[in-house]
C-alpha cells in the first residue's frame, strides 16, 4: 500500500482480504453451446463493472450452463474487481447489490461483515485503483488473480468508522450522479432546440416557427422557412486551416503564439477555446504554412476527434487538422455558425467513418452548405438561446467537477484515517443498512 495508508491512526489495524473475506472468481459457459445461454441466471461480464453499483446486468444464463461452466452464483452484497484487460478493467472495482455469476474477468469479495463493511472496502478498493493494478502478475500482462486479490492488504478501522466513512462516500456519489443526471437532461434540451432552431428559427414573436402558422419551403437540406435560404459556407466566410511547424526547431516552439492542435480535443465543444495546449514562435509561424486566426474564428477538427469545434477566444494558429472560417460581417454569426456544426457532428463523423484515413477531405468543405436566416439579428437570437443552455450545462458541469474533487480530498484523508469520524458517530444513532 502507499505510505498514507501504512500510517495508520491507532486504533486501525490492517488485515489482507484472504482472512476477512471469501473471493470467488467465476467462469464462461461455452459459447458454442446454445442451451448455456439465454436463460434466467444474472452472469456478469468484465464491461459491466464500470456500472459502479450493480443492481442487475444484461446477460443472462441458464442453470445448465452454470453447472457447465465454473461460474458460481454469490448473494449480495460484494465487491466485484475486475481481474483482466489493459484497459480501464483491470483493477475497478463495483459494488454488487444483487445475486449472480460473473465470468472468469471478475471476482466477487464476500466480506465477514463482523470485520469488514462491504461498501467500506468498496471505496478503499476504489481508491486504490493504481495500486490493484501494479499488483497485477507478469508485469500487468497477465493480470490479477484470485490470489493476488487475497493478499491485498486493507486497513481496518472500528466496525461503526468503516460504515460511516462509506455513508460519507455514498452520499457524494449519489449527488454525483444526480448532477450527471442533470448534465445529460440538459444535453438532451440542448440538442433538441438545436434540431428546432437551426431548421425553424425564431419569429418576429419570440417563438420558434411551426409549419401550421408560418410559410415553409423545400430545400437542399430539407424544410425550412421561406424567409431562409441555403448558401455555400465558402460564400459567407472566409475558409482557412493551419498547419505544424518543423518539430525538431525547438526556435519554432514555445514562443508564446497559441496553436491549436489535436492534443486539445478535450477542450473542444464548450463554445470557447482561449487556452492551448502548445504554443508556437514567431519564426515557427513565418516558417510553416501556419497563419494567426483572428479571435471570435470558428474551428472545426477534420481528422482525429473529427466534427469538434469551437471559437476561438484569443488570436490563435491551428494546426492543418483543423478547418477555420472567419464569418462575413453582415452575412453570418460565428455563433451561429458554431451551433451549426454542432448539430452537423454526426454527419461529419459518418463522412469520416467511411474514409481510410479517419479524415474529412478538403473538397467536402468546399461544397459544404447551410441554412440560415437571412437577417442576421434572427442568427443572433438563435445564437443566444443555445448559449443560455450551454450556460446551464456549463454551470452543472462545474458544480460535477467540485463534487469529483471533493470526494477526491475525502477518499485521500478519511480512508488514510488522517480525518476521523468518531465525533460524527457520537452524536449520530445507529442505522442498519439494506441491500437489495
């Protein structure tokens, strides 16, 4: 374990897993054989452990496939460890609250409950997600095992500190997932007024138009309103990319000239880009075909991340993988321009997709239309409806990362035992907990 947890505060002790609780680890019935399968045995795959807390699982086998197969059915409540992968698997952990199998990826932790609170080891577990990995056999190749698994130490306050801290612990997830639950509602708002308003608009009213009160037409890119109409990208903005400077100049680097590159996708569509991972010099701009976009450009990812964008916040370079379209004055709002190609994403990766290079080529851009209102007070409206959502999502989004950084600080000291709960569970009565 790290030195935080060896340092325990008296009166922790610490005991390995093997001598405070039961591993299993479970077993795949053979596929080739239909009568295993289908039936009505809960069997839990290695993909479902990232659902944190197990209520049910998709897949299902039948009790001959069980008897078949080394798969071993465990009541709740467990712990399930994800024992095999490369990826994120190895070493997750899930609180498993209902009974059922798992296949050999997987193995449930049934705990003494007199020694060791289930959802207590959950959240060291989970803390500890580095070090299960490093314990893994073969250098990580080949793994943790069962073994593995019993021998991981895990320190043990007293029996009513273990619960607390959990409750602790439960309590910020589960404001956690009602704030994602949130996020996600106001995603799904988000994307259903960019469907309205960027193919009906606004009317003189304040209201999005409907084909029952307003005229409508036909065009190239479906129905829209006949005060609308549909032109060339390249007709209201003026289209331009980027490009890298030489990498082995370190003069053509670090020179204080913001670059966007595809090592800033994470900070792509959330409206504004004012930040970059990179920068280039003056030199590395007069020697690359790389050219200063003016601020408030609109940027586009063709090729890896394909169908991101953002405007730009500060005067910035980019690099070729990235389309930019400094919007005519009078003809186009860049704001608007970028909740366009928001909605378009989908449509830019299918384009992608059915590439060999995951990449969108230069003709597409070309030819690339939209729909747009004609006056452009009308774009701005529009443009400031979908900001206001994006406020929203934003401020969400803000309040999610507090919680994950909260909970971060709390894991670090109460299962450390650098804060203890005893005063809380002075003034505090008892409680049992359920399981489903």
């Amino acid at each position: 374990m790290s030195d935080d947890v060896v340092k325990l505060s008296h009166p922790w002790v610490e005991d390995v897993i093997g001598n405070i609780g039961i591993v299993t680890v479970g077993g795949t019935p053979r596929t080739s054989i239909e009568k295993y399968w289908g039936g009505d045995v809960p069997w839990m795959a290695s993909g479902d452990i990232h659902e944190k807390r197990i209520t049910d699982v998709p897949t299902r086998i039948t009790e001959l496939g069980l008897r078949h197969s080394n798969a071993t059915m465990v009541d709740p409540p467990a712990v399930a460890i994800g024992l095999a992968g490369q990826g994120k698997t190895r070493g997750t952990v899930a609180l498993v609250l209902s009974r059922l199998c798992t296949n050999q990826s997987v193995a449930l932790v049934k705990t003494d409950p007199t020694v060791l609170d289930v959802e207590y080891l959950f959240y060291n577990l989970e803390f500890r997600y580095d070090e299960l990995r490093s314990r893994s056999a073969g250098d990580g190749r080949a793994g943790l095992t069962k073994t593995l698994i019993e021998q991981v130490p895990v320190p043990l306050p007293p029996l009513p500190e273990q619960t607390k801290i959990a409750e602790i612990l439960a309590t910020l997830d589960r404001a956690i997932e009602r704030t994602e639950a949130l996020i996600a509602k106001e995603q799904r708002i988000k994307t259903g007024l960019m469907q309205d308003l960027l193919t009906r608009g606004i009317d003189e009213h304040g209201r999005i138009r409907s084909e029952q009160s307003h005229r409508f037409k036909d065009s190239a890119l479906g129905r829209i309103p006949a005060e609308w109409g549909v032109h060339l990208l390249d007709g209201l903005a003026i289209r331009g990319s980027g490009h890298t400077p030489n990498k082995s100049r370190p003069d053509y680097w670090n020179g204080g000239i913001k670059w966007v590159s595809l090592a800033d996708s994470s900070a792509l569509d959330n409206v504004l880009i004012s930040e970059t991972d990179k920068e280039i010099s003056s030199l590395g701009l007069k020697n690359s075909s790389a050219v200063l976009h003016p601020k408030g450009t609109v940027i586009l990812s063709r090729d890896a991340g394909v169908g991101k964008s953002a405007i730009l916040g500060d005067t910035m370079a980019v690099s070729q993988h990235f389309m930019a379209w400094r919007c005519k004055p009078h003809k186009l709002d860049n704001y608007y321009l970028y909740y366009w190609l928001q909605r378009d994403k989908p449509r830019f990766e299918g384009i992608a997709a059915g590439s060999t290079i995951l990449t969108i080529g230069l003709q597409f851009f070309r030819e690339y239309q939209i729909a747009i209102p004609q006056l452009v007070e009308e774009q701005q409206q529009i443009s400031s409806v979908l900001s206001h959502a994006d406020g929203n999502i934003q401020q969400f989004i803000a309040g999610l990362q507090k919680l994950r950084s909260l909970k971060a600080a709390l894991m670090q000291d109460l299962l450390t035992g650098k804060r203890r709960v005893s005063a809380l569970l002075e003034s505090e009565p008892k409680r049992e907990r359920l399981y489903a």
